[in-house]
C-alpha cells in the first residue's frame, strides 16, 4: 500500500503550470475559485489539499459571499504564512457597480479582506457599455503604478469591448488587458448562467485568443455538470433549481440543462463520452481538459467543495488533446 506522501507527491506532479506576461510567478493550470466557502475549518482542510497537491492560484471576488470568502482566505494564508507562494487574484466592479470609481473603493476593502498588499492579478466583474474604455484603462494602469495590482482584465466582457480597450491603451502608452476571463466550455452557453454573462467559445473570440496569445481563465468549465451522464446531469439541475429561491419569476435556473442543452451541445456530449471510452477516462474530465488544450494561455477555475472534487479535477490535466480532436468535439470542421 502506498503512503500518504507518496500519494501527495503523485498528485502533485498533476499539477501543470504556464505563465502570463507581466506576471513573475507560475500559476498553477487550475485555478481554485473562492467562491463557496462558509466555514474556516473546512475551507482550511480543502485550501491546504490544494496546496498539496501544486495548486497556487485563488480566484476571489468582492461580491462573493458578501466580503466573507476572500476574509477567510486572509485568515488562512496569514496563519499558514505562505502568500509568497500564492498567485491572488481578485475581482471587482460587478454591476450595478461597475464604474472607475468603485475599481478603486472595492479594491481597497478587498485587500483589506485578503490581508496583502498587491492582488496579482484584478480582473474587473463585469464591463458597462455606457463607460468608455479609456475611463476604466485609466484607472487600472493608476493602481498598477500604485503598486496594488500587477496586470488586469476583465470577466464577461464582449470582444468588441475587450479590443477597444486594448486599442486604445496601446494608442495612448498605456498598459491593456492581460485577461480574459469569460465562460469557456465545450458546451456553448445557450442562456447565460447570470445576468450579464458571455461566453467566449465563440469562433471570433478563440481566434483572437489564438493569435494574439491573449491568456483566459475560463469559468464553469466543465459546464456545471453537463457532461456528467444524463440522470446525474438532471439530478443536479434539480437540486440547483431548488437552491436557487432567489430568482424572480419567470427567470431561468443557472443549472446545466437550463444554460446549456441544445441539439449541438448533446452531440458534443455525446463525442465527448466517445472519445472518453477510447482514452479510458471520463466524459467529465474531457470536458475538463477540452479548453486547457487550446492553443493560448488558458487556464480554469473550479470550485471544489470537497477534496475528492480537487483530485478528480486534477485528471483533466493528464488529457492531451490533439487539434483534430479539439475541433471535432467542438463541431468544428477546418478546410
């Protein structure tokens, strides 16, 4: 029987890791999201998994948990004391508040919360159209010159906008987005899961990514369950349903089968479980490796509850697709 430090260094060697330029430091290919984490105690055992097991990099927003989330992983690197080896990022400017002047005020309360200095990494939430680019790039690159953010970009943002931005930093010796952090999942978003979502499997937006080298970090990318087989899949549409007492008549549940089922997106569940008996894996870890194999930076953030959940997640990692296979499970034929 293997030890538990065998086992550990097995899986940490799981781990895959790339860069981002502007950024020093490794990140880990997946990134943990903060975002679900109501207990110290449990959170501590699932974080201190994680660094176990080579992953360095949080994904931490404002709006999660009301500030208590990023609070508690502020605690946790203090008493571990290991925010060197820490990749933080941290999100804000969600709407409604999705204005120059709440980036700075949120930011604030969010290194407070996360006790540092720097985020490595501040992608804004969310992008509001009826504020010019060069308002928001302004007030980026002033934190940066501050010293309280590295890089940034942006989450949910539209292309269009995204290349605004960027044109208009490069025109003016500014500095751009470093990041896109949209949805990215081999199943494409047919509802958005939120008010204001985008999805960045979209032929224009990958090809962008593609030739620019432009790094993603992509949520829900295993399309919260989807490829999971079917009576699981509705198994966890319901109880998400159920979960969801929040919504307002008439809105649709944020589960898998609500945002994602579609005639295409059934045949790309089906190829997946195709291709998952032929490699001996799974349809979920498929998923999984599917937008870790594109040819750009691209990273994914999960959201484990259990440290099972870390371990099975490491597996997508171990999945080396080809670009014929990335295409075909995306329904994709190239001349």
């Amino acid at each position: 029987m293997e030890t538990k430090d065998k086992l550990s260094n097995k899986r940490r060697q799981l781990m895959k890791y790339d860069k981002i330029i502007g950024l020093e430091k490794n990140i880990s290919k997946l990134i943990m999201g903060n975002d679900n984490q109501t207990n110290y105690d449990e959170a501590s055992m699932l974080w201190d998994h994680w660094i176990e097991v080579g992953g360095n990099a949080f994904d931490n927003a404002h709006v999660y948990g009301g500030g208590s989330m990023e609070s508690l992983l502020g605690k946790w690197h203090k008493s571990r004391n290991n925010l060197k080896d820490l990749v933080i990022i941290a999100k804000g400017a969600h709407t409604p508040n999705c204005n120059p002047k709440s980036i700075s005020t949120q930011l604030t309360e969010s290194l407070d919360r996360l006790q540092c200095d720097s985020a490595d990494i501040y992608i804004m939430h969310r992008d509001n159209i009826e504020i010019p680019v060069d308002e928001f790039i302004d007030v980026l690159n002033e934190e940066k010159q501050k010293g309280r953010i590295k890089i940034f970009g942006g989450s949910n943002w539209s292309l269009e906008r995204f290349k605004q931005a960027n044109d208009w930093a490069k025109t003016n010796n500014k500095e751009g987005f470093s990041i896109l952090n949209n949805n990215l999942a081999l199943c494409k978003m047919i509802r958005p899961l939120w008010t204001g979502c985008v999805s960045s499997n979209d032929k224009q937006i990958l090809d962008y990514l593609e030739i620019t080298k432009t790094a993603h970090l992509s949520w829900s990318s295993q399309g919260r369950g989807y490829f999971l087989p079917n009576d699981i899949t509705k198994k966890i549409e319901d109880e998400i349903t159920k979960a969801e007492t929040y919504r307002k008549p008439g809105e649709h549940s944020s589960g898998p089968l609500s945002c994602y089922d579609s005639a295409d997106n059934r045949e790309r569940k089906k190829r997946a479980f195709s291709l998952a008996e032929k490699m001996k894996t799974s349809s979920q870890n498929i998923a999984g490796a599917w937008p870790l194999s594109l040819n750009f930076p691209s990273f994914a953030l999960i959201g484990p509850r259990k440290i099972k959940e870390i371990d099975s997640s490491l597996n997508n990692l171990q999945i080396e697709l080809n670009n014929e296979e990335i295409d075909w499970l995306n329904l994709i034929e190239r001349e």
